[in-house]
C-alpha cells in the first residue's frame, strides 16, 4: 500500500511539473507572438525610422492613409511639420513635400492651402466637375466647371427695389434670394441701400463677356477679371455682384462704410465675399469687394471664424 502511494506521489510531482512547464513556455510562447506581432505594426516600423512617440502618435492619428509613403521613405521632420497644419490632408502629403520642395519661401499653411485647393497647379489645367448636387455647397471656379446646359432651377426676379437693369434681369434661386432679401432689409436699416449689378449668367452670357475681354485684352488679363464660360460662379444662381445706391462704382464701394457692413455681417445670412483681399493665390482672382455667393448660413458663419476662403472650404470639409 505504501508503495503504491509513492508512485501515485511521484505521478502526481510529474504532472504538476509538465503543467509548470506547459504554463512557462505558454507565456514564454505568448511573449513571443506578441513581440513578433509589435515588430509588424505601423508603430514599431515608425519607431524604427527615428520618429518618437508623440509623432508616430500623430501620424497614425492624422496620417495613417498616407502610412505606405511615410514608411517606404526615410525619416523627414518636415512631415511632422505638415501633418500639424490645421487644414492637412493625408492624401496630399506627398504632393505637400513635392511643392515645398519647389516653393521654400512660401509659408508652410499656403502651401497645405494651395495644394487642397489645386491652386499649386496652373488656371484651368486640371479639369473637373462640378457636383451640382450640393446645391449652395457646390464649387465652381478655376478647376471646377459646369457645363454648358447647365441651369439652376427655381430663379426668382430680383426685384427692381434692389437691382439695376429692367425687370427679370437680374435672378437668384429662390432660397438665395429669400436669404438676400433679409440681408439687404438689415443692411438698410442701418442706412446702407445696396443695389445688384449682376446676378445670374448663363453659359452663352458668360462667354460673350468672356471672349470680349479676351480679344481686347488678352487671355492673360481676362483671366484674371473673367470666368471662363463654365467656370463662372454666376452660371450657378448663387451670386449677386453689388454696391450700394451712394457708391455705384467698384472703386468707391471697396472704401464705403456699406462694404465694411457686408464684411461683418454677411455671414449671417448665409453670404461670403468669394473673392477677399490677400487671397488671389487661392482663388486666382483680383480681389472683388461687390462678388457675393450664397453657401448657407452654416458654412458662411465657420468660413467667417476660421477666415478662409470657400476654395479651402471646400477641399477640407466637403470634397
């Protein structure tokens, strides 16, 4: 009986250390697959570049789309720098290297501005669509185009009240002339009266004013005060050109106290000065204190905060 309680004993030792051993090499086994694991993950690879923590936590935060082209190059510092630019978007970053590289001078959130903004690019190389489904969201300018057919539905008059020219000449859709209409009664109680000068344009009337200005001035400088035919901002119904009935000309109304209102407080009504001071890099246009385009109340108050134009707008948030 003892003897078999010594062998029972000595089954009982080989089992526990066969589970001993089965549990440390479970961990060592554990321990290994999860180094194997990190040695595969975007992090260790990162690390092994030479960036430290806190960016390879920005990249793979803000930049993991552009993951492959950060890894399959060496480490740049100039990376950090661009991913910490407000307005980033990964799918650019290597674009961002590339103008940078030809544009050192330029500060670095032009350069975030004019690549999402296809403004590194010349006028009207790059063509594209535009998404007339987003309504008052949608863009047209130097690279967005419509087409010739294309016309807004639901234009409204503009009431002679409000507009030069004769009856029907001047039109915006109809929720852009609702949000008008309520601006131009609070610019007037505060003793501006403002007048539209242009308005909605079709494709053939943006041609003709296109075309003179080419022929009598030469493509170069009609570009720079024309749309092209498709190109035009007027061709969506979104746009009154204005000054006001004491500064009729564009000259005196970029200095009027009318203009100035419009600069702050447009934007509650849903308009934006398309085209501002300090921001023909972007939108290839001289400045034009009468151009303003209706995009909602939503984004005209954001672009007002953020002091942006609607080109970089577009490309951050709706694109």
């Amino acid at each position: 009986m003892q003897k078999k309680r010594l062998k029972l004993k000595k089954q009982a030792q080989r089992y526990i250390i066969i589970i001993i051993a089965l549990i440390i090499f479970t961990i060592i086994g554990v321990k290994c697959y999860k180094t194997y694991k990190y040695h595969q993950t975007n992090t260790y690879h990162l690390l092994q570049k030479g960036y430290n923590n806190d960016e390879v936590n920005l990249i793979t935060t803000k930049a993991n789309d552009a993951i492959d082209y950060i890894l399959n190059n060496e480490y740049n510092p100039k990376i950090i720098s661009i991913i910490n630019e407000k307005y980033f978007l990964a799918k650019n970053l290597e674009k961002y290297l590339d103008f940078w590289q030809k544009q050192e001078d330029e500060e670095l959130k032009d350069i975030i501005a004019m690549v999402n903004t296809h403004a590194n690019e010349k006028w009207y190389t790059e063509k594209l669509e535009t998404d007339i489904n987003k309504n008052e969201k949608m863009l047209v300018n130097k690279f967005y185009a419509l087409n010739e057919n294309y016309a807004p539905k639901n234009l409204k008059n503009i009431s002679l009240d409000y507009s030069y020219g004769t009856e029907g000449e001047n039109k915006l859709i109809d929720y852009a002339y609702d949000a008008f209409q309520d601006l131009w009664q609070s610019a007037n109680k505060e003793g501006y009266y403002l007048m539209v000068t242009s308005s909605y344009r079709t494709y053939e009337e943006q041609k003709e004013i296109y075309d003179y200005r080419k022929e009598t001035q030469g493509e170069r400088k009609a570009d720079e005060t024309a749309a092209r035919p498709g190109n035009s901002e007027h061709q969506t119904g979104l746009v009154v050109d204005m000054t006001s009935i004491k500064e009729p000309s564009s000259t005196e109304f970029k200095e009027s106290n009318a203009y100035k209102w419009l600069q702050e407080n447009a934007y509650k009504y849903g308009f934006i000065e398309r085209y501002p001071e300090n921001k023909t890099y972007i939108t290839g246009y001289e400045p034009e204190s009468w151009h303003w385009r209706y995009v909602g109340k939503e984004i005209a108050k954001a672009m007002h905060e953020e002091q942006i134009t609607f080109d970089e707008y577009y490309a951050f948030y709706l694109e």
